[in-house]
C-alpha cells in the first residue's frame, strides 16, 4: 500500500536551530518541501542513519501539528526507522516526550511546537530534534542539522493513505516501520506519582487549601486533568482554559504575567485561591503564584533547591544545581550554605543535559519560567507545580509566607527582565557589538554609585566535555550584588527582540517586601544609559515586563 518515493529538492537557507529548535511562522513549514527538508536534515545528520532506529512523535497540538505528523510518519517510514511511537492526536508534552525517549531507551524523539509563541494559521510552528538522553540536542547535533539542511538534495517519503492516530494502543505498519500510537498521559502522570507525595498533596487539597491550573488553551490541559483532578482529587473547577486549542483561543501560551492576565487578575482578586499556576504551549515551562503574591522563576528555583528533601524523590538531597547565566543569583545563596556545587550554562536547557548526566546537578533553572530536575531531560511545568504542592502540604504555610521566610534567611534578589520584541535586526546587533567593544572601558567605572567589577561576555566551557559556547551575552556587575545581563532571544520569528535582565540584592529586613521595578529603578534607568538603546533602536519602553 505504501511506495517510497524520492524527492529532489534543494537547500532553505534559514534552518538554523535557535535556543529551542526551529521555530518559524507556520507559513514558512507550508511552503513546498520546508518541513521534508528539515526533518530528512535531523534524519541525516543521525549517527549510523535513520535506519533501524526509534523514535517517538507528538506536539503541543498547536495548528499545522497534524498535517506535520503524517508527513513525518510517512518519512520516517521511508527511512526506514524500525519503531515510532506517536501520541494519540499528534499530543505529546515535551517533558512527556523526554520520559518515553528515556523510559522505553529510544533512539530520541521529535516535538512539534513553537512552545510560548502563539499558534494559529498566522501563527508560529517548530520542530524540535531530542536525543537518546531525552534532552534537546547538543549544540553540536544542531550544528550537523544545519549543515545537512544547507546540502540537501532528496528527501525520502513514504506515499500511501494517511495514518488514523486517533486511538491509542493501536500499531500499524508502514514498510518495515511499526507505528504505535499511545496514551500521551499516563506514563507521564505515573512518573510524578513516583517523584511526589500525592497522598500529602490530596490531604492538603482535601483540607479546604484551594488552586487554580491554568493550561492557557494548551497541551497541559490534558495532564492536569489527570493528575490534579483525577489522581489528585482537586475539584474540576480549579481548571482554567484546559482543552488544548490549535490556535490557544488566540493567546500567547506564555505563563507570565502579560499573558496568563486572566489567572493573574483572578489570584490577585478578593475571591483569589491559595494557590495558582499555568504552563506555556508545549508544557516545560510554570508560573508559580499565591494569593496577591507572585513568585519570580528565579526565586521559585532558590526555594525549591532549599526544601528540596520534603519531596519524596530529593530525600537525600541534592548534588547540586544550576542555573542558566541570567538567571538570577538566588539559588547560589542556597547552594553555597547547603554546601553545594552551583553551575552557570548558557540560556538554553540543552546546556544542562552533560551536568544532569553526569550526577553533578539534581536541579536547575532558568528565568525565563523553567525548572526541572534530573527525572528526565527537559524543564517540566506540571512537575514545578506538583514540587510546589507538595512542599506547601508538608509545611502547610501559604506561598508568600515560604517566599518571605526565605528572603528573611538568604535576602531578596529583586528581579525584572526587560524585552523589546519585534526590534530591527540590524540595530540590536549593533547596540550588542557596541557593548561587546565598550566592556573594556566599563570594568572599574562608577555609575550611579555603583562601581563595575566584571564586564564581559560570557563564555561557557562545558565542564563535561570542554565544549566552549562563547557570545551568550553581556554581563555587568556591580561592587553592591547588582547586576545587568544584555542577550538577544534565539527563540523570536519576528525581528530580534532584546532581553535586558536586572538583578538587584538586599538582605535589610525593612526593604524585603519593596515593588520590584520601584526597588530596581535606578539599576533600570542604568541598563538603558549602558545600552545607549534608544540611539540603536529608536525608544527605550520595553515590550513586555517579567
Ligand atoms: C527556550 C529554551 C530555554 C530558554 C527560552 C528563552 O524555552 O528551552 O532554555 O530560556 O527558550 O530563550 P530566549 O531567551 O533565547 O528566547 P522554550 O520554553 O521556548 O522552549
């Protein structure tokens, strides 16, 4: 019934993957063999080939998931890859897809999603490439991938009928490939009841301590029905915007403060919960808040590292964290007086696989809302939320009380980060060479009364495999803690857009509880003059405020 066929075709220049795959308007993936050559481009760029391998297929269900799929079923099949396993109607999390590469020891995985952009036919799509780790590839398989994709010349498809992935525990065949579609849930919600206490988490929700999960139209939707209210016994009305939606109800499926506005506004109302949190497209990414109370990914990562052994699975502590540079510096507070080893990596989480496999992290974060551990390979948003739950029902306190306790023992780091999206290419690479050349000069300069002891652009050396990532961005450090971090996002489709990242400490008791872009003004006003932004980009107004 199916005939491989071979097409001819010829290279896109522009499939370089960014901070998290390949990520392009969905326009882009329609035109004619844009998708084919990308993924015969993972395909070729496999070790030993496509042959023989397995693989496992799902998305975030964002718009185009579906069409992909069955071009991506048909092309595995053509290149002969021996097992897919793909998730009933193309759904798979990304942290779910990390925990079957791992779970059944596959080859690696392919994730359809453009994970926080917004999704719909004028929209954003991506493909994301996973490895036997079940972490996003390495910057030297991204580096294979593009090479491929500038050198292609044929991709390889199957042509038959499409596939029916409507029903789970089904295989087909297709040549010598067996499709298995599969429940994209429980493997998944098994995993989190193995790493928490759920009897706790369902005593504390049983004793009348109220939430709210809100899946922003997107794929979690489906998991937290599951977990929190099937096996956790919370009442289906603490789920907000849980049936997954092609175009995410028109939304952007970002947990922040600008775009889960619905959950904010609720959690700092009169009739607000105890407890509220939402996840992003494809599910790795959580915002964590309490009642009127909102708690940076940076600190969430510090209090987390800090009670870490109330959860089942930490009991025996860590063995160390991580965090991506911009991050702010709280968890190193913890680090240090728990006596741990702290790692600074790249935006990026591919930059934390080699330090989870080889045991020298536990737990690590970014600010940019994702936290994860070493249970699998990606950050996971639904498992940030269960860790939250089943601290808060072990201490039974309220999350601004656990948030203040902690700056009382380790101080606050006051944290913002500043975007300006939707920039003209040209003019944010030159307001960052501009940085890049001045650092020099910046180091030892006292500016608004605080002095400039490390200038430069940061540079990783992987402490695994001695892989250097350099250009990851602007550092500014002052003599009194502050900081200011410069980068361009690699995850935007539209123009550049800027992130300027703003880290201000204080341990005095009387400043803990001060509004953070009141406490950091100064430092804001600072990063702005520093950039000199409004001669390279025309205005110095952010976009979005975090
Ligand atoms: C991706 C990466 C993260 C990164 C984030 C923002 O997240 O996996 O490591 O922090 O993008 O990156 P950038 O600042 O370059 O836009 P996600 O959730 O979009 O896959």
């Amino acid at each position: 019934m199916y005939e491989i066929k071979e097409v001819k075709t010829t290279p896109f220049k522009d499939q370089k993957p960014g901070t998290s795959g390949l990520r392009k308007p969905v326009t882009a993936f329609q035109q004619p063999h844009y998708l084919e050559n990308f993924i015969q481009s993972i395909f070729n760029s496999m070790k030993g080939g496509p042959r023989g391998k397995s693989l496992v297929l799902g998305g975030d269900g964002r718009y185009y998931n579906k069409r992909a799929i069955q071009i991506i079923i048909k092309m595995a099949a053509a290149n002969g890859v021996r097992k897919l396993m793909v998730g009933r109607d193309g759904f798979l999390s990304t942290p779910a897809v990390s925990n079957i590469i791992r779970k059944y020891k596959l080859d690696g995985g392919i994730i359809l999603s453009a994970s926080h952009n917004p999704g719909g036919p004028d929209g954003d799509f991506g493909v994301k490439f996973n490895i036997e780790n079940g972490g996003p590839a390495p910057e030297k398989v991204t580096n294979e991938i593009y090479q491929q994709s500038l050198r292609i010349e044929r991709y390889l498809i199957a042509e038959g009928p499409d596939i029916d992935i409507s029903r789970d525990g089904v295989e087909i065949k297709i040549l010598d490939t067996t499709v298995k579609i599969i429940d994209p849930v429980t493997d998944y919600a098994d995993l989190m009841e193995e790493l928490f206490d759920f009897s706790k988490i369902r005593a504390l929700l049983d004793s009348g301590f109220t939430m709210c999960y809100d899946a922003l139209h997107a794929i979690t939707g489906i998991y937290a029905r599951e977990i929190f209210v099937n096996r956790l016994g919370a009442p289906e009305e603490s789920l907000r915007n849980c049936d997954p939606l092609p175009d995410f109800g028109g939304g952007h499926p970002d947990p922040n403060l600008k775009y889960a506005a619905g959950l904010v506004e609720l959690m700092f109302s009169q009739d607000a919960p105890d407890f509220g949190a939402a996840s992003d497209g494809d599910g790795d990414r959580n915002m964590i808040l309490g009642r009127h109370f909102f708690v940076t990914p940076s600190d969430s990562l510090a209090i987390l590292a800090a009670n870490a052994r109330l959860a089942p699975r930490y009991k025996d502590g860590l063995k160390g964290v991580a965090r991506s540079m911009p991050t702010s510096r709280a968890v190193d507070q913890v680090a240090q007086e728990l006596g741990l080893p702290c790692y600074e990596t790249p935006t990026g989480w591919k930059f934390f696989g080699n330090l989870l496999d080889a045991g020298m992290i536990t737990l690590c974060g970014e600010e940019s809302f994702g936290t994860g551990s070493d249970h699998i390979r990606e950050k996971d948003g639904i498992w940030a939320i269960l860790f939250w739950l089943n601290i808060l029902a072990e201490k039974r306190t309220s999350v601004a009380e656990l948030v203040r306790k902690h700056w009382m023992s380790h101080g606050r780091n006051y944290y913002t980060r500043h975007d300006y999206e939707e920039v003209e290419r040209e003019g944010a690479q030159d307001l960052m060479k501009d940085l890049d050349r001045r650092l020099p000069e910046l180091k030892g300069q006292t500016l608004a009364g605080r002095t400039v002891i490390l200038a430069d652009n940061f540079c990783y050396k992987d402490p695994v495999d001695g892989s250097k990532s350099c250009n990851q961005g602007i550092r500014i450090g002052f003599d009194d803690n502050s900081r200011i971090v410069y980068r361009l996002s690699g995850t935007g489709t539209k123009g550049a857009t800027i992130r300027i990242y703003i880290e201000g400490y204080t341990n005095a008791p009387e400043l803990l509880d001060e509004d953070t872009q009141e406490f950091l003004s100064d430092l804001i006003r600072l990063s702005r003059s520093i950039s000199r932004i409004k001669e390279h980009i025309g205005r110095e107004e952010p976009t979005v405020i975090t």
